[in-house]
C-alpha cells in the first residue's frame, strides 16, 4: 500500500467530500460503501477505485477514514479488526467522540493506530451527489490523538492540513463540549423554531425572509443521522439546553419588564460576539 493512499468507508455527502478533496490534493482514493457501487459510478468519482469489500480497501489503503452514519462504526471497528495491522492508521470523522472512540479504540487495540477526527464542515444537504472537493477549504478539523502515537497523529494531520483545512488538537471530552455548544445545540434550535412557527402560524413558512431561512437552514439536515448525533451527545447537549433555558428565561423577563436598556445590552453583546466570528 502507498503512503497516500487513502480509503474511504461510506460514501455520502461527507465521505464523498473528503474522496474528491483527497483526490484534488494527489492521494490515491479507494471508495466503499455497503449499499453498493453503482451510486459511484457517475463521472464525480471517475478518478477514484471503487471497491467491493472491507478486505479490498484494507489491501490498498494506508489511511483509512470512516464517514459512515455513528450507528455503523461499531460494527465497521469489529469487521475492521482483523483486517489491519501496524501498517495501518484508522480515523472517522464522527460529530461525537466519547463513545465512538471508545468502541474504535476497543475494536481496534493491538492492530492499528486510530486517531479521532472530526472537522467542522458540512450541509443540509446528504448523498453523495452533494460532495464537493471544496468542503473543507478554510475548516477547522479537530484531531483527538491522545490514544495514538506522534507518527499516526503527524499522519492524520497532514491528510486534514492537505485538504485545507487548520487542525486543532483536543482531547475527546473536550471535543464534545465544543460541539455540543457550537454544533448540536444550534442544529436542534433550528429544528425547534421551524416546528413552532409550523405549528403556530404555518402561512408564515412561506412569506419568510431571508433571515429565517438563515436562522434554520441547518435544520434541513438528514434526520435520522442527526437524532443519532443528538441521542450519541445527550448528556453535554443537556447541559447546554438547561443554560439556554436560563437565558430564555432572563430574556423573558426584560420582555415584560420593557426593559430597552439591558434589551440593548444583550443584543449588543450578541452583535459583538458574532462579528467576531471568522468569515
């Protein structure tokens, strides 16, 4: 297997973004996906080998990333397990790590390196249709080495650095705070104001701005892999619900107070913050 050689297991809108981004930036790309090849056959991954199994990608491939839905990964560690060695360096790039890492690094102890990753990029929209090579240009890719040697970490970093994007080094249960703040919370506050205002004033869904439809685009994502992310972090996300639900409250009570003055306040603050934010 070449240094540069990269296999992807599950081949959707991520999986298919990292391949044409791995493709773009010289590896060579090997694709599996369990629901079959033919959806890879169009002229988006012409460049890359589409496999058949497990046995074939593990053959060919020195880095291999997962970017199956996290009800799979499990399984793909176990299947994996006796497939790999030394050779090899395994990673995913699941929206949760603390027990995805625990089952990878359990399936695969004693066999391969495994290095967490997860960069921050992504779109409502799902399939393989909607890869883009460009994904991950000016990302953030959070990398969880701490169970893994310097040489795998250097290895999985330079993949992420090639693709574009500035790697940042946590620590699992760190990860998972950061997401559960900046990620899921977002994503199921989005879902939650588009079911209200269905529900309160559904007429209004179709005279609104651009600023809802900004507000909520994230809620357009696939839902059942996002009620497994939801469900995967949902100790740290209600953690975050029950602060929100704070703020939400004090908010309600300058509301009826008519207080302008801490109104402003807030919302200057939140102006702040939000300026502040990379392009």
């Amino acid at each position: 297997m070449e240094a540069s050689s990269v296999g992807v297991v599950g081949v959707g809108m991520m999986g298919g973004s990292i391949a044409l981004a791995a493709l773009r930036a010289g590896y060579k790309v090997f694709l599996y996906d369990r629901l079959g090849s033919e959806k890879l056959a169009g002229p988006k991954f012409r460049t890359a080998s589409v496999v058949n199994d497990l046995t074939e990608l593990v053959s060919k491939s020195r880095l291999i990333i997962l970017a199956t839905p996290i009800g799979a990964l499990a399984p793909i560690g176990k299947a994996l397990h006796g497939l790999v060695n030394s050779d090899h360096v395994v990673s995913d790039v699941a929206s949760v790590k603390r027990p995805i890492a625990e089952d990878l690094a359990e399936a695969l102890r004693g066999r391969c390196e495994y290095v967490p990753a997860h960069p921050m990029a992504g779109s409502e929209k799902s399939g393989p249709e909607s890869a883009r090579d460009d994904l991950f240009t000016g990302a953030v890719t959070f990398l969880c080495p701490e169970l893994a040697s310097r040489a795998a970490g250097v290895l999985v970093t330079g993949f992420w650095e090639k693709l574009g994007t500035r790697v940042v080094l946590v620590s699992v249960t760190a990860h998972d705070q950061l997401v559960a703040a900046m990620s899921h919370l977002p994503h199921l506050i989005a879902a939650l104001l588009v079911r209200h205002v269905a529900a309160t004033n559904r007429a209004a869904l179709n005279l609104c701005g651009p600023g809802f439809r900004d507000a909520t685009r994230i809620a357009s994502g696939a839902p059942e892999l996002w009620a497994d992310i939801l469900l995967s972090n949902a100790d740290t996300l209600q953690e975050h619900l029950r602060s929100f639900k704070k703020e939400l409250e004090e908010t309600m009570t300058l509301l009826a107070k008519k207080d302008a003055k801490k109104l402003q306040a807030l919302l200057d603050d939140a102006k702040e913050n939000r300026d502040r934010l990379s392009p």
